[in-house]
C-alpha cells in the first residue's frame, strides 16, 4: 500500500511540477518582453541593449517624417533627444508571419529637456516588425506616427 502512495504522489505531484520547469516561452510571450525591454532601454538611453535588440540593418520612419538607421537613432539617444519623462507602450496585436512579428499599437511618450513637444504628452500609432533570428528576436523596423488631438 505504501509503494501505491509513493507511485501516485510521483505521478501526480512531482512529475507534473517538473515538467513545469521545462516549459519554453512561447513567441508572442517573447515578443511581449521584448518589446518592454526596447521601451525601457529608449527610457534609460541604454544604447548597448538597444544594439542587442536591434537588428544590424534596423530602419525607422519616425513621427517627424525621418527615415533613421540604428546608428542614427544612436546618437539621438547619446545626445539626449529622446529624453523623456515616461514612456508607455500599448500592444494591441502581434501578428505572426513565418519568421516575422508584427505589432501594432499605441504609446505615449512625454519628451523632456531637448526633445522636440518637451512637457508634452504625445500620443502615437506604431508598428514594429522583429525578425527571428537563429538565436533571437531582433526588430528589423519600426513606424510612428503622432497623433494629433482636436
């Protein structure tokens, strides 16, 4: 009777707990976190995590109607002209094409010090397509666009 009691508490207690271990993150989970970890590294203007998570040949068309590589969005951040107070970001879908993320949504932005609408809050629309990697997600390209408010 013993042995039974061992056996079941293996197979319904400790077998299941382990397998929870090993379960992989799933890609719209990565996605997820990736996202805030490129959000959060704008905020922090940490360029050396932002060169992680970009890919080599990232381009951006920017709410100013810019077209920027990495090394360009770079030195904006270097020099402080994406400073900003808070910085959220609304994931409102992550679509999924073979190798490529696609999401979509809104984010505001309150820029500060020598950024372009300092002190105030900008609402934008984006698009950011990652691209995966042997190892990783990478974001290969990103549109933003502000949205005015009447």
């Amino acid at each position: 009777m013993k042995t039974i009691a061992t056996l079941a508490a293996l197979v319904f207690f400790i077998i299941p707990c382990d397998s929870y271990g090993q379960r992989t993150e799933t890609p719209a989970h990565a996605i997820a976190r990736l996202e805030d970890l490129e959000r959060i590294s704008v905020m922090k203007g940490d360029t050396a995590m932002l060169f992680k998570l970009w890919s080599p040949g990232y381009v951006v068309n920017n709410p100013n109607n810019m077209i920027l590589t990495g090394a360009q969005i770079k030195g904006f951040v270097r020099n402080g002209g994406m400073d900003s107070t808070t910085f959220t970001r609304n994931m409102e879908k992550i679509s999924f094409i073979n190798d490529l993320a696609i999401v979509m949504g809104s984010e505001i932005v309150a820029p500060k010090n020598k950024s372009d609408n300092a002190g105030k809050n900008i609402i934008r629309r984006y698009t950011n397509v990652w691209i995966k990697s042997y190892t990783s997600w990478k974001l290969a390209a990103r549109q933003a666009t502000n949205i005015i408010m009447q």
